[in-house]
C-alpha cells in the first residue's frame, strides 16, 4: 500500500531529480528548492543506506549518487565503500 507521504515524497524525489536535468546545460537558472534537495539527498541517501559526505552540497550528492555526474578522484575517495555501490538505480 502507498500512503499519501509516500506519493509525495516519491514526488519530491523525482521533481528535483527532474529539475536538476533540466537545469543542467543552462546558465543563469535557479536549483530546486533548498528544502526540496535536502529532502531529496535524505531519501537518496536511506535508499543507499550511508550519508554521503557531508561537506558535499546537496546537489551535488543528488548527481553523483545518480549518475548524473561522475565524480572526481577526490569524491570517489571521500565516498568510500560507497563508491562502489554507485550510481544508485531508482527505478
């Protein structure tokens, strides 16, 4: 069964996922909402079972842990044994 809370966090996910592409190529255009990615990475990161480092935005755990965007040496090492595990597959 799907709650109501479940439908429209399954939303926020998938809209801020969504608007980062959309924004991706662009220049002078805003991010999502920052409530709207901190929800986002919080979700992303249950479903990954780890945080992601805390010194990333939240955007750019959004994109890395989804494979929106790879991530340099640095962030693959900061990742850890999470590395491995990504990108996560939402489907």
């Amino acid at each position: 069964m799907l709650t109501t809370g479940d439908y429209l966090s399954a939303y926020v996910l998938e809209w801020t996922l969504h608007h980062l592409d959309l924004i991706a190529h662009l220049t002078g255009t805003t991010e999502p909402p920052a409530e709207s990615l901190a929800r986002t990475r919080a979700m992303l990161e249950q479903i990954a079972g780890a945080p992601f480092p805390g010194t990333w935005s939240d955007a750019d755990a959004l994109l890395i842990g989804t494979g929106r965007r790879a991530p340099s040496a640095a962030e693959r090492t900061a990742l850890g044994r999470l590395a491995p595990r990504l990108p996560l597959i939402l489907g």
